[in-house]
C-alpha cells in the first residue's frame, strides 16, 4: 500500500481525496497547507491526522511515495511561478511520484524550467488532466482504437474557458484519441487581453489548426467568442468537448452528454453525470500512478513529458497569433511571451 500526501487544502484538493475511495494502491495519510483553518477544516472532513504548514516537514517525516500538488500555478496576489519551486522540492526530498494540477505552467519561462527538471529528476510527475480517465471517455476512445469509425481524418475540440485554463484538459484529451502522436506545426489567432494579468494569464479567447505527426489535423477554439456551448449550466468550464471523426463514423464527448455513430451501432446518445464520472476518473488517474510504481513499463499517460509537448503547442498558439507566421513544433518560445502578448492585445 502506497502513502499519498497532499500540498495544498483547497476547492480542487477534496476532488483529489474524495476520489481515493475508488482508490486500491494507496492511502491518503498526510496533508499541508499554511492556511490553518482550511488546513484543519480539511483534515477534519477527510479523517486525516497528520497536519503540516511546511512542506519540508511533511517531506521528511512522512515520506510520502506520491505527492499531490494541488496549487495555483502563481502564487496569490503575486506574479511568482510557483510550480517549479514545488516540482523541485519534491525531487529534491526523492518523492517517487508527484501529480501536479494543471495548467503545468503559464508562460515560456516557467515552461522552460520544468522541462529541465524532467531531464535530471527521477521523480515521476504526473499532470491532473483527468479527462483522459473519464469511463465514457474511455469507453470512446476504445471504440477509436479498435477501428470501429474507420480511419481516422479530423477532429474538433474546444472549450469556452480560456487556452490555459481548459487548454491542458483539451489538448491531451485530443492527444488521447491518437495514441499521443506529437503535433508538428501550427497556425493560430489569439484575442483579448482582459485576463493577461490574472492567476492564469492567457488570451481571452484562441483558435487554432494543428498538424499532427501522424498526418491528422485537428481544429481547436477556446474562450467564450469561440468554443461551443455543449451543457444546459452556464459556467464556462462545463463546455468542454472532443469531436472525432473517422471514414466509417464519429464519436463525440461533451461535458455532460456523448454520442457515436458507427456501421455496427447506427446512432447512439445519452446524458453523462459529469460529477460522477470526474470523481472515478481522479481515483482512475491516481491508481495509474501507482501502477506506474509497480512497473517502470506502465508509463502514465500524462507523464510530463507528454504534458510540456501539449504545453509547448499552447504556447505555440501563443507566438503564433503574436507574429502572424505558422510556427514548426517543438519550439523554443521567447522569454517574456506574456509582455508580448500584452502589447499585442
């Protein structure tokens, strides 16, 4: 049995523990946080004894095998990058596994750090874009995999939050539907400036037309003046999707239904409880990492590595809608991407 800890108390974090009962590789035994209360409000709702506001402290007395990170990636009030300090902690304490919440960065400098990091640490970092654990989304992907819409020509996510906040979810769930073949090139419009100096700086809204390694193209559009509505609820998060097309039929996640078609099937549809299957898909992304404990050859799927790739393309639209020119991926972005985008927008 693995021993999980927890950085971090707040609104995200009771996702992360509530979903330990579906959970059978670990249990959740310490938490940190340097707000007292919400450190002990947690503690109390989640049974957990072992209560920490240093995170050096719990590191060395708990020694936990998996870390949770569940932070915003700027530290409150402040335009401090954060992520990579706490990546780097942990590495440095030999945490075995570590899952980050997402977005993994904000901009070209912080992107840059952790990509070094992947290189020298051997910690196992994993990034919470649970979407790829979701049960129906398994359940379509499988049918993508098994050949059951033919061969595969294009595919059309987008979400009406901004790129770099609903981006990460978006952008490995398309890299889920193909095996995680790497983008190659793309071209990309990016527009208002109204949330550049928030605790997720990003372009209000973006599109996007990717090449993928493998031959496909995939359209992309995030931000309320582009991403589809797709839930009755109006909270911009909700309206996420991945449309994907083959020669012989479709299938199509939303945040709260789903559809297919296929020969074998005809058309099929149906309601989706987005909340119950979010919860398992936390527990399912977690027991994967335990998993990847076990066997050095059950690598995760959203190993970091394969996370700084998404990020990279994100950052891609990025200079792309900036200079006006189609930008050949991996790139090495700028550094200060945001002051550019600042006198841009």
């Amino acid at each position: 049995m693995y021993k999980s800890a927890i950085l971090g108390c707040g609104g995200r974090a009771k996702g992360h523990a509530g979903a330990y009962r579906f959970v059978k590789g670990g249990k959740l035994a310490a938490i940190c946080d340097m707000n007292e209360e919400r450190l002990n409000d947690f503690g109390d709702r989640f049974d957990i004894s072992s209560r920490y506001s240093d995170l050096d402290e719990m590191l060395e007395k708990e020694k936990p095998d998996l870390l949770h990170i569940v932070t915003a990636p700027l530290l409150r009030g402040t335009n401090e990058r954060i992520r990579y300090p706490l990546m780097k902690k942990a590495s440095d304490h030999g945490v075995p596994a570590v899952i980050v919440e997402k977005p993994i960065a904000v901009e070209s400098e912080d992107w840059k750090q952790i990509a070094g990091l992947v290189e020298e640490t051997e910690t196992k970092f994993v990034v919470n874009t649970q979407l790829n654990f979701h049960p129906k989304n398994i359940e379509l992907k499988r049918d993508v995999a098994e050949g059951r819409i033919g061969e595969l020509r294009f595919i059309d996510a987008s979400a009406r939050n901004t790129i770099v906040n609903q981006g990460p979810h978006v952008l490995q769930l398309v890299s889920s539907y193909i095996d995680n073949s790497r983008p190659m090139s793309v071209l990309g419009q990016i527009s208002g400036g109204e949330r550049l100096d928030s605790a997720e700086p990003s372009p209000m809204h973006a599109a996007a037309h990717v090449l993928y390694e493998n031959g496909l193209h995939v359209s992309l559009a995030f931000g309320t003046g582009m991403g589809a509505k797709v839930s009755e609820r109006p909270a911009n998060f909700r309206h996420k999707r991945v449309f994907v097309v083959g020669t012989k039929g479709f299938v199509h996640w939303r945040f709260s239904s789903w559809e297919r078609t296929t020969p074998d099937g005809g058309y099929e549809s149906g309601h989706l409880n987005y909340n119950d299957q979010d919860v398992q898909a936390q527990g399912n992304l977690t027991e994967a990492v335990f998993d990847w404990l076990d066997d050095e050859k059950n690598a995760h799927p959203t190993h970091l590595k394969q996370s700084l790739a998404e990020f990279n393309l994100l950052l891609g639209i990025y200079y792309s809608g900036i200079t006006n020119n189609i930008i050949d991926l991996p790139f090495d972005p700028p550094d200060g991407l945001m002051d550019l985008l600042r006198k841009q927008l």
